[in-house]
C-alpha cells in the first residue's frame, strides 16, 4: 500500500503515496529511500522520525537543488542531504522500512 508513484526523470523530485483505502496512516520513522543510478553509490534519504503519511495522502519529497516556486509545503519534504536525485541510464528507487525490508521498487532505463 505505500508505493513509488513517480520519479522526476531530471532528478528533481521522487514521490511516495500511502495507497490505504481505510483511515491507516504510516508512520515513516526509520523508513529510507536509496536511489541506485548506474555503477554509482546509492543516494540515500531517512524520513523524519515524526513524518507521517496519512491514508490515500502523498509526499513529494525535493533534491534541495529543486524549484519549491509552486509546491504545498504540506506535500513536501526537502531532503536537504540530496542535492539532486540524479539521471542515469539504468536507475533504481527502493522504499525500505525500519526494519530494512524493501516495501517499494521503481526502476527506470533511459537509453
């Protein structure tokens, strides 16, 4: 139910959607997402210890280089570590929980 909904393509932006359909809300503390862009080291992002991702909700969550120009702040997160998600021939976006197992893939192949 807590899923990748999309990836920016210029590294901007990756966004997390609680697919719920009843009134659960995930708490997201200790929960990470890792980018994998070809043969180079993982980007990677912890969530807030107090985020939590209401039901049938979603968070953007910007590369600190992003435009914030027209974003909700309610619908975003700036991962102020990240200066930018990057771009890549072969790219993978995991979602991990606390407990490290993976909860969400995205992969993406630009030729």
């Amino acid at each position: 139910p807590i899923a990748i909904d999309q990836v920016d393509p210029q590294g901007n932006f990756i966004v997390i959607e609680n697919r719920y359909l009843t009134d659960k809300d995930q708490h997201l503390k200790g929960w990470t997402l890792r980018r994998k862009i070809d043969s180079k080291d993982d980007i990677v992002y912890k969530f807030p210890d107090n985020f939590v991702l209401k039901s049938r909700s979603r968070i953007r969550i910007l590369s600190r280089n992003a435009s914030k120009g027209s974003i909700n702040e309610k619908e975003a997160l700036v991962a102020e570590g990240v200066q930018t998600w990057g771009t890549g021939t072969y790219m993978v976006t995991r979602l991990f929980d606390a407990n490290g197992d993976e909860k969400a893939l995205f992969s993406q192949i630009f030729q």
